[in-house]
C-alpha cells in the first residue's frame, strides 16, 4: 500500500485535499509559472505524443485472446523500455528531476499486488517509474481520453466501471486471476481518489516550481496471518494501521464505497457529504423558502404513500415535486441519490426530514417502517432493514447483519426494538445523534442553510512523500 502526501500535511480524513497557500507562494507561483508552465507543458505535451503511437503499436493486429495474456517478444523488449524512459522524461520536464527510493522492492512472487492509496492526484502517477510501469487498476472512463487511453491499452490495465457493480466483479475476478498467476502476469499497483485540487490546478501548481522532490519507499511484504485470511476488513484494517504508523500520520475508518467516500460505523456506511444537506443547500440557492421545502416534503410523503404511481420518479416528477423550474438543479439532486435518472423519494424524504426538525425521530422512524413494512406484518426482513436504513442516511447500505442482530428478537425485528437500538445502543446512538438530527438547535429550514459536518483536509505543496507497501 502506498500513502501520498505532504511532509507538512494535517490530514483529517484521506479523500480530500485542500492546499492553501500565503500570499508570498500565490505572487511567486504566477511569476514561475507564467514562465515554466508553458515551456513544460509543450514538452510533456510532445513526449505524450511521440508515445502515442508507439502504445498503440505494442498490441496492433493481435487478437481478443492474445491481449487477454501478457505481452511478450518485440512488442514488450523493444517497446517497453521506450515507454518507461519517455514516461520518466514527461515526470522530467513536469519538474520531477528525481525520485528518492528508500527500501527494496520485493519481487514478483514474493508480492503480485502493489496497493496504492489514497490516489490524491494524477501526478502520483511518477511511482510507476519505480515499478517498471506496473499494471494498473483504472476506471474505464479513461479509455476514451486521447493519449491516456493508449497508454492504459499499453499497460495492459484493469478497466472498472464505478457506476456498473457488474464491471467491478469482473475486475476483481480479472484482478485475483493475475494474482495468482504464479508471476505469469507483472505486479499490479491499484489506485483511488475523490476530491482534491483540479488537474489544471494540479498542473499549475507542480510546474510553476523548480522542481518538485519525490520519495517512494517500499516497505516489508506484509504476510497475512490466518485471522487476516478469514477476514479480509481485519487484514485491510491492520495494513492501514501499518501505513499510518510508517508515515506518522492517524489511521482512519474512512473508506470507498463506489464513487463516495463514507465513515463505517457499526457496519453503517455514513457518506461524508450528507445528500441530505447537499440537497438542502441546493434548494437553499434556488430561493426555495423553509415553507416550501416542508410543502414539498409533504407532497413526496403523499406520493410515497398513495401506492398508485409508487416511490420512484423521474428527474422531471421531482423538479415539479420540489417546485423547482430548473431542470438542472433536479438532476444535480437525483446525482446525489442515484445513479441513473430516477430517484426513490423515500430516500429523499426520511433524509431530508431527519436533518429538518421538523419531526421528532421516533415519528419520523415509524414512518420509515410503515414505508417499507410492504406487508404490514409489523416486522422488517434483513432486505428491508437494509433499505429503511439507506433512506435514512441518504445512501445504500448493504451491511447491516449487526443491527439486525442487535435489534430482532426471535428472527422478528419491530419498530419499538429497531427504535430501542437507534436510541440506546452507544454505536447507533452515535449514528442517530450525528447524522439524522439538525446539525444545529432549531430547524435546518428555519435558517435556508445545509450545514455539513465534514472536516477539511489542509495539504501544502511543496514536497511529495510516498510510502509503498508490498
């Protein structure tokens, strides 16, 4: 595994990247830059193209089958190390003029898979040329791009689909083949990200410097004990605390669930942007009054209960619900609850609710239980608690075994236990207390505001420190 980050940073979880600078830094990096920005750019720009060609050339005329095995002959020592060095030429003229390596790398048996993590920005890229170009895990959006799409072909990549759950099955299952290979395939190195600084900023910021110092440091193969073996959270878990010792930096409960970034909390997924107070917050910007909020609120509960036209609605049915004349605020709105162009308004309404204070909890959990109690058997399935619960918190939630342990007596889980657990267990106490109650005393539509109880990530930018653990 591999942490990236500034030797000055002050990190609070690791998906964001916040990069504040003096005024001093801001005049010196528009003088620089004004100057090294172009100059680099042009020469990475023309390096990228002169590999262009030579990427698409390594797999020309070879078939589905032979481009499912590791390429060998000419294709791999003629072309491969052209590759590296006019990569390690780009990183060069971008202002990396050497990396420092610290520690070995291990080999390819010893350690099949190099995990990369937290993948902060397209420029932590340069420890590939320290990994003899490894195969990389990448989304499958970047095979489109000009250049970077050639160059994944190249590397034989992973492509995965974050919004396809069926493209990452296949990617793990393509991913576990290579691993067991028995070095029949190259190391593998898997990357992530969220929210950081743009690409452009990214660029401007690293070019307008003299240079930028970078260290890889590859730390012992981390075997797993036969506990890890049986449960893979506790290996993750225990490689992190590893990473996090190394780098002196906390370790965190943060992880990636799809495209968000979420809290695990006795076995919930809390996302770190609340959907519920983005919405709000969007609403908040179309001029949309508390009373109209809670008039909107009213029609989705109606509609969610009528039965006829059911839960679901298009982009279009909640601009209208929600009194909303752009079209486009509506769809930035089913963005954060979905993933296509409907949206279930349960979701919308028990998150929303439980953030506006409008309603007490237990009024607002008996009515998520009568939502999705179909059957009015009076008790809830596994299914449905999963689902009850992702309406509340605004996000899938697929692992909640424990709750329901905690809450069901005798295989039947009522709404008066499932309320008993929310409000007295200290776990999802927590979880009620911080994520489905206003932010602040009074209503969150009183006020017109979504607060958000995120922490800031503060990074500087002024040296590039990895660790690597095999």
């Amino acid at each position: 595994m591999e942490r990236n980050g500034s030797q000055s940073a002050t990190r609070t979880h690791p998906f964001y990247h916040e990069l504040k600078m003096t005024r001093a830094q801001r005049i010196r990096g528009i003088i620089l830059g004004s100057v090294l920005f172009p100059l680099r750019i042009i020469l990475t720009a023309l390096l990228f193209l002169m590999m262009w060609p030579l990427s698409r050339l390594r797999s020309a005329g070879l078939s589905a089958e032979e481009r499912s095995r590791p390429i060998t002959g000419w294709r791999h020592w003629l072309l491969h190390p052209i590759i590296l060095f006019l990569s390690r030429s780009a990183f060069f003229c971008l202002g990396f003029l050497w990396t420092k390596v610290k520690g070995r790398r291990a080999d390819l048996k010893e350690a099949p898979v190099l995990v990369v993590a937290p993948h902060s920005g397209f420029l932590d890229m340069v420890v590939l040329m320290q990994t003899e170009l490894a195969t990389v895990v990448s989304r499958s959006e970047n095979t489109s791009l000009p250049v970077v799409g050639a160059l994944l072909e190249f590397n034989q990549s992973v492509m995965v689909s974050r919004k396809d759950p069926e493209s990452r099955r296949k990617a793990v299952a393509q991913v576990t083949e290579r691993l067991t290979s028995g070095g029949y395939w190259p190391q593998d190195s898997v990357r992530w990200t969220y929210k950081g600084t743009t690409w452009v900023e990214t660029l401007w910021y690293t070019t307008s410097q003299f240079y930028t110092n970078s260290t890889v440091e590859f730390l012992p193969v981390y075997t797993p004990s036969e506990e890890e073996k049986r449960d893979p959270n506790l290996y993750a878990d225990n490689v992190q605390k590893l990473m996090a010792k190394a780098l002196g930096v906390p370790s965190t409960e943060y992880v990636m669930e799809g495209r968000v970034p979420v809290n695990k909390v006795g076995g919930l997924s809390l996302p770190i942007d609340s959907p519920a107070r983005e919405m709000l917050s969007l609403l908040h910007k179309n001029s949309l009054e508390a009373h109209e909020v809670e008039a909107a609120l009213d029609r989705m509960i109606d509609r969610c209960q009528s039965g006829a036209q059911g839960s679901k609605c298009s982009t279009e049915e909640l601009a209208s619900i929600l009194g909303l004349t752009d079209g486009q605020t509506a769809g930035t709105i089913c963005s954060l609850y979905s993933k296509d162009e409907s949206v279930d308004l349960r979701q919308i309404y028990l998150s929303v609710a439980a953030l506006s204070g409008c309603v007490s909890f237990s009024s607002l959990l008996h009515t998520a239980f009568t939502l999705f109690d179909t059957e009015g058997t009076g008790s809830l399935s596994a299914e449905q608690l999963s689902g009850l619960m992702g309406a509340l918190l605004g996000f899938p939630q697929h692992r909640t075994a424990e709750l329901y342990t905690q809450a069901s007596d005798e295989g039947q889980l009522t709404e008066e236990n499932l309320l008993r657990v929310l409000t007295t267990h200290p776990t999802y106490q927590r979880v009620v207390k911080e994520y489905l109650q206003p932010e602040e005393a009074g209503s969150q539509l009183a006020n017109g505001k979504a607060g958000n109880n995120n922490r800031n990530m503060q990074n500087g930018n002024r040296s590039v420190h990895s660790k690597k653990f095999e």
